[in-house]
C-alpha cells in the first residue's frame, strides 16, 4: 500500500505550514486541485511516480501562497503594463522550442525561464538570479537532465534559456499542468472544459509580478497550451504579436507520442496504443480550436511559420518576423541569431527515433483527422 496520500485537505494544510501563509487567493483552483489529485491517485503510479507528483503539486501550493503575499506586500506590482508581447504556439514538436531560442538572444526580447516560472513571486531582499536560492536549485536539476542523453535527443533544455509560460499558469491547476496530465483522466477530460479567461488573467497577473522584479522590454512567451485559446489570449493581450508554427501532423503526432511515453515512466504498465491514441486526440482537437477560433479573431496580430522553412533558413524565418511586425534588428543582434544557429546544428545530441506504428496510429488515419488543417495552413506532408 502506498505511502503517499493525496487528500488535498492535508497537502493544503502542509502548505500552509511550509509557507507560513494561510491565503490562496480569489481565483478557485480547488476543482482543477481535486481533479489532478485524483488523477495522481487512480493511474498506477508506481511509488516514485506518486511521490514526485505529491512533491510538485505541494510546490505549486506553496508558491501560489507566496504569490498571493507577494501581490499584498508589493501592490503596486499589478499596476505594471505589460506591452505588446510576442507569444509563440504551435502544436508541439513543430519547432517552438528553437525559434524561441532564437528570438530570445535579442535583447529587447524577455522571455520566461523555467526557474522564475516556477517561482514568480519574489523574495525579500530580492536577490539577484545568479544568488537566488530557487534559480541555484533548477540549475541543479539541469545539470542532472543533461546527463540523460535520450532525453537531450527530443527536448534541450537550461535553467538560462527561455521556456514555456505555461509553468506561470500551473499554479491554477486548469491547464494542460506538466503535459503528460492532458492525458490521463479525470484531469484530460476536466481541463478541456473549463472557463480560461480567468486562467489568462492570472497568467497577465504573474507577468506583471516578474516584470516588477526582472524588467525587459517586451516579454517573449512560449507555449503550444495557447493553441486552445486563441481567441482569450488576443483578448488578454491584443497588442501582442502571434507566431504560430505549423508542420506535417505524421511527424507531431509521432514524436510527440515518443516524447511523452519518455516523460512517463513512473506510471506502471503504460499501454503505449493507448497512449498514441490519447495524444492523437489531443493534438487534433487542440488544431480544431485554434481554427475554429482564428475564424472569429482573423490574423492581423498573426504570423503563420512552416517548420520545413524555418529549419531550410532559419534567419530567413526570423527576418520575416521582424519584417512583419515592424521591430527593430541591431547587428549585434543577427550577429548573434548567425552564430548560435552554427554553434547549434539540428541533431547535434542524437536523432529523436520513433515510430507511429509503435503507439497504435497509421499515417493515413492522421493526415485524413487533419485534413483541415492541412488545407488551411498549406502544410507540406
């Protein structure tokens, strides 16, 4: 019998301990809250599984503590404008991750990295990244990642580089969390059905909390999560700038497949057609928001980026997105864009091997779920 207990009651409870703070704030997370619980609970994890996700959710309580003090302390934090962001999303696997990386050696761009998203709120005295006690932390983890060379095949990651906003958005346990809960139930099902208007004003709000502490000149912000609400996002942020990054569904569904049976290890007896076909329809509704939705916003705030373009000349792609969104571009800058994409050829750890054969799933089947897509975006398959 498992040691590890998921009564949100009690986790709420050692929480508050931890923290030394009593106050979750207004927005409810206590559904999505009991959902992921109970999804922890009822998936056979194995006992490490278990306690690794005990551990993260109890992290997420606890910072969402130290948000909500944070917002008290410092009041003038949610007067701070944010303006005009640049967000990227995309199915995953479509090339977020170095197009981001890209952009963000542009020194107006301020992207979030893993470690703040983590841990938003601030501490007294306000330390410097480089001697904050959570940055010393993930940097820690980082270096242990590294030395898995599968996993450095499909995603690479650093405690300095830019990564996803959705970690900001964790905290309100209604979004897709660390990825693999997209797929497990209950949570797979809960997470889709819920209102994420307020999702977008916590994540506006947290945004503000780090520009307080960390001031850029325009965030950068990364996340495929945004495919499911378009329309909520442009509304929260309407003088942003959307890039959205398109590639042959085969090649998505099937890495993306490879890249979350690799994430689950701690669940016992993972039934892999099972998962192929959770990922499927996952990706394919989440492309079916995002059409239905740009019906409604239309696509001036929008670029549209193939992934064979951008890997085919990558700097090409990053001119037309300046060019669009009139920004300016120093020498320093393209200089920089130059060397990193010759310090950083495709492929440099291993390639990324998979089959969608392996996870239940034919190519046919999924170029014919995403023919719309296809058609609308002129996807090269």
């Amino acid at each position: 019998m498992s040691t590890v207990n998921f009564d949100s009651e009690a986790l709420l409870t050692t929480a508050r301990k931890l923290a030394a703070l009593d106050d979750f704030g207004r927005h409810e997370f206590r559904p999505g809250l009991e959902s992921i619980l109970k999804t922890y609970d009822s998936n056979d994890l194995t006992e490490a599984g278990r306690r690794a996700s005990y551990d993260r959710i109890l992290k997420l309580l606890v910072a969402r503590l130290r948000i909500e003090d944070g917002w008290k302390r410092y009041p003038e934090i949610l007067d701070v404008e944010i303006k005009a962001p640049m967000i990227l999303t995309g199915m995953p696997r479509t090339g977020t991750s170095a197009l981001v990386n890209l952009l963000a050696l542009d020194s107006n761009a301020r992207p979030v990295k893993m470690w703040e998203g983590l841990n938003p709120c601030p501490l007294e005295g306000l330390p410097t990244e480089q001697n904050d006690p959570r940055y010393l932390e993930m940097k820690m983890y980082f270096d242990e990642l590294k030395k898995d060379p599968e996993m450095l095949k499909i995603h690479e990651g650093s405690v300095d580089g830019p990564e996803e906003c959705i970690h900001l958005t964790n905290h309100t346990f209604e979004d897709v969390q660390y990825g693999v809960e997209g797929f497990m139930e209950p949570y797979a099902t809960y997470f889709r059905q819920v209102d994420r208007r307020p999702i977008y004003q916590y994540h506006h709000n947290l945004l503000r909390m780090l520009q307080w502490q960390r001031p850029g000149e325009r965030f950068l912000l990364k996340a495929p999560y945004h495919l499911w609400s378009l329309d909520i996002l442009l509304k929260e942020y309407p003088d942003s700038s959307i890039l959205i990054t398109h590639r042959n569904p085969v090649a998505v569904v099937g890495s993306y497949c490879s890249m979350m049976h690799t994430l689950m290890p701690d669940q016992e007896n993972i039934d892999k057609a099972d998962l192929g076909r959770r990922v499927f329809n996952y990706l394919a509704d989440q492309v079916t928001m995002s059409i239905e939705a740009r019906k409604i916003i239309g696509n001036d705030r929008i670029l549209d980026i193939q992934y064979n373009d951008f890997v085919g000349d990558s700097l090409a792609t990053i001119k037309r997105i300046y060019d669009r969104f009139e920004l300016p571009m120093s020498d320093v800058t393209w200089q920089a864009m130059d060397k990193y994409m010759a310090d950083h050829p495709k492929g440099r750890h291993g390639k990324h091997d998979y089959r969608l054969v392996d996870f239940g799933l034919t190519d046919r089947e999924v170029l014919d779920r995403f023919s719309e897509y296809i058609d609308t975006y002129q996807v090269e398959v």
